[in-house]
C-alpha cells in the first residue's frame, strides 16, 4: 500500500479522472475512496461465499473488541446486509476495558444495533486481573479459554449458530508461520477460516482474511468507523510482534508471499492436517457437569475459576 499520486484504475476506465487514495502494490491496483471502498466490501463478500461461511438469512454473533479489526467487520457485515449483532466481554482491565466499551456503543450506536455485553465481573466474581493471578498461564491464554467459553455460550443461548470475529491476513499467515516454526500440529489441524459447527459449538468465521491491517484501517478511517488503538496492558504481544515483523519481511523481499504463504497452505497442505485431525486432536469432548457447556473435563475450566475465586474471596 502507498498513497502515491496515482489516478483511480476504475474511474481512468470510465473515462474518468480521479486521484486515488491508495495503492496497493501486491494487487497492482490504484483507486479512489469510493472504488476502494467498493473493491473492500466486494472482498468480504466473496471470502464469505468461497468459504460457505454463512447464509443472507443466517443470524451472525460478531466478537467485537473495540479495535479495528471487529469493529470493521460488524460495519462491514452491516453494509452488506447481513443481519450481525455485536458482543462485546467486558474483561474490566481499567481504562482500557472502559474506552473498548465505549467505541463499541458507540458503532452500535451508528449501526442501530445495541450491543450484548457481559462483565466478566459479574460472570466470575472477579475481573481478568484478579483471575489472571488465580491461575497458571500467561495472561492472553486465560483470557482467550474465557472469551472463547463465553463467546460460545453467549452464542447457543441467544440463537446464533455463528460467531465471527475480525482476524486479518497479517493475523492468519503470522500465526501460521508461528506455528510451523514450532510444528505445532494441533492447531494447524483446525486452522481455516471457517470452523464447522460440532459438539454443542456455533460455527466460526473468520470473513477478514484476505485483507491486511493497513487496508482495513484506510476502510475504518474512511468509513468513519469508532474503534479504539490501544492495545491490551495485560497482553504480552512480544512474540506475536516479532512473527509479523519476520513475515513483513518476506513481504517486502517478494511481494504477494504472505497471501501465497497462508492460502497455498489452506489448499494444499490443510487438508492433509485436517484428515489427520482425529489423532492429531485427542480428547473427547464432554458436557460440563456444572455449566452444561462442552469440555475436555468434568468440570470445566471457567466454572473451576469461578470455584476458586469464590474461595478466595472473603463472605
Ligand atoms: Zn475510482
Ligand atoms: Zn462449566
């Protein structure tokens, strides 16, 4: 992406002159505010079809954070006509849970949608930094079990059998690079952009992944979408940041490699992980027998936490 004085490609075939706004080297393509927001939203449609992520008439839960990337996709699944609802987990993380907050009402405010919220205060007893110091892990682990717990139960409970959430190309191909470099073949047994629906959890989808971080900024900022730059206090990013930095690189030496890189390995070598999932991901999954909701355990891992927090906490 550059923003060199280039003419809109779409307009100059119309026999129009106008400048464009962004130029994106990899797909060799100039155009204007207007066609780019058109060839953004085109995008989304088409990965949301190619990978038969869900139906016009299929209700959709969108994990929404307050950052770009959500947030854009409940705008964007909105602008396609798609009926998308956000859900927003209140971790209570200070000023930075209170300014996420606020950036997701204030889109659900523009959308005229009303946002579902849950405190996990509420939910557990206690906010993420208390419960981060009850358990072993490191901060983004335990808080990705909860969100993921309550996404899914949020889900099932209000009648969405899909949940969304706005992971980005850079997202995917990094992770993927991250998790070759470690063989870690459990995951890549179950990395894809949509996750069927299984064992008590809604389908999952990922409709952002053919677009990278720069272009769904430019889409945010010119489409005056709310979202919120900071990042979590709590996350230990380090080694997600170095990945990107690494896969950046490869970028820059030969472009178009970071989406080779992550849909090549969707078409070629997925499959083959995928075939071996079975073996590959052991454990069964059963009911939890307090909550009702999947786990590998008898109790599982959230009503635990609540457990321990309550014996904790002074009655
Ligand atoms: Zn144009
Ligand atoms: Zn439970």
């Amino acid at each position: 992406m550059g923003r060199q004085r280039r003419l809109c490609q779409i307009c100059k075939q119309k026999g129009q002159r106008r400048e464009s706004v962004v130029y994106m080297k990899e797909h060799r393509l100039a155009l204007c505010e207007e066609h780019f927001k058109e060839w953004f939203e085109r995008r989304v449609r088409e990965t949301i079809k190619e990978f038969k992520m869900f139906k016009p008439s299929e209700r959709v839960l969108v994990a929404v954070s307050g950052g770009k990337d959500s947030q854009t996709l409940w705008f964007v699944l909105n602008k396609l006509g798609y009926d998308a609802d956000g859900f927003f987990i209140d971790l209570g993380i200070g000023d930075y849970s209170e300014e996420s907050k606020q950036k997701v009402l204030e889109l659900g405010k523009i959308l005229g949608k009303e946002p579902k919220i849950v405190k996990l205060e509420q939910e557990l007893g206690a906010p993420l930094p208390v419960v981060q110091n009850l358990v072993m892990g490191s901060a983004c682990s335990v808080c990705g079990r909860i969100k993921r717990y309550h996404f899914n139960k949020v889900a099932r409970e209000l009648g969405y059998r899909v949940v969304a959430t706005g992971h980005n190309l850079d997202d995917e191909a990094s992770s993927l690079l991250a998790n070759v470099v470690n063989w870690n073949v459990k995951y890549l047994a179950r990395k894809y952009p949509v996750l069927p629906e299984e064992k008590g959890f809604p389908r999952k989808v990922k409709p952002l992944v053919k677009l990278t971080e720069e272009q769904i900024r430019l889409y945010a900022d010119l489409s005056g979408i709310p979202y919120t730059d900071r990042s979590c206090p709590m996350g230990d990013t380090a080694n997600l940041h170095f990945y990107k930095g690494i896969m950046e690189q490869i970028e820059n030496h030969a472009r178009g490699t970071k989406y080779r890189f992550y849909f090549e390995y969707l078409k070629k070598i997925f499959p083959i992980f995928n075939s071996l999932k079975e073996e590959l991901v052991k454990g069964e999954l059963r009911r939890c027998t307090v909550c009702g909701e999947p786990s590998p355990s008898e109790v599982c891992f959230v009503c635990k936490l609540r457990e321990r927090i309550k014996e904790k906490s002074p009655s």
